[in-house]
C-alpha cells in the first residue's frame, strides 16, 4: 500500500483470478483507497459486471489471444482521471499494462501504471520496453506497480538470464 504526499491512497496485489475475497480483504482496511491495481486479473467479457465495485470505476486490459493475465485499475469515482493510451496496451506474449492519470487541483498530475509480465518471456525485451514507456515521462510523479515475474533475489537463475 502507498500514501503519497498528494493525498492519494494505492494498494497493488497480484489476484490469480482474483475477486473471490476481494471486496472482503478490502474492508479490512479502515480507510479506503484512492486507486487499487491488480495483476493477473483473468476478466472476460462475459464476466465484466462481476467486477463492479461500489464507488469505483473499472478499468482494464487483457490479452488478446490467450486467457489469463491481464491489468486493472480501479479508481475511486470522486477522482477526475483518464486513461493514457499511448501507456495502455497488451503485448502479445509479453505483457499487459494499464495507466491513468490522476488530475491534481494543487500539485502536478499523478501516472500510475499497473503492468503483468508474462511468465517465461524475454526479460530484455520487457526491459527495453519500460525503458521505452517510462523514461519519456520523468517529468511526471509516477507509480509504476504490478507483478514482472522476475527473481528478484534470484535473477541469475531466471531461464531467460542464463
């Protein structure tokens, strides 16, 4: 979870499917949060009301060719936001990656990114492509979340490091 200087409340989690205990996990919580990004959300279409939740808005991507995956945002409907296309997409085999961008009254605009690396997918080209996405938007108060699928205390064993 995260609280900014700005007053903007993020809690990020990996679901693997998610939503069963979602809405009771968060209620946990005494405050509730700004904005809540999830990996692995597994939405299909024919499942998208499912996902409704009271005073937030939904946003989302999928794969396109294959099931699992998949990055959502949610976004407390008192917010004014807007997707960022140009940092909203899926690709193929690699990853899916959500942004909005939260407009601030006092205080510069916040970019929060939500992104799932595929399994067993090429760590260099994942790394070029962030490299890509976000050095262009250093200017900006950003927070990038999500689950890269990467050793982290290990990433010389990762099969695509070796």
């Amino acid at each position: 979870t995260f609280q900014s200087e700005h007053n903007i409340s993020i809690i990020y989690f990996n679901s693997r499917g998610l939503y069963a205990n979602l809405k009771e996990y968060l209620r946990r919580f005494k405050n509730p949060f700004n904005l809540i990004a999830i990996s692995e959300t597994w939405i299909s279409p024919e499942k998208g009301v499912d996902f409704d939740m009271d005073g937030y808005e939904l946003n989302y991507i999928n794969r396109w060719k294959k099931s699992g995956g998949g990055v959502a945002i949610y976004v407390d409907k008192r917010l004014k936001y807007k997707v960022v296309e140009n940092m909203t997409t899926a690709v193929d085999a690699l990853l899916e990656c959500i942004t909005v961008e939260i407009c601030m009254e006092k205080t510069k605009n916040v970019i929060v990114s939500c992104i799932y690396r595929a399994p067993g997918s090429s760590i260099e080209i994942f790394k070029d492509w962030m490299e890509n996405m976000f050095t262009k938007s250093l200017q900006k108060i950003m927070f990038i979340c999500g689950d890269y699928n990467i050793d982290l205390l290990n990433p010389k064993k990762h099969k695509m490091t070796e």
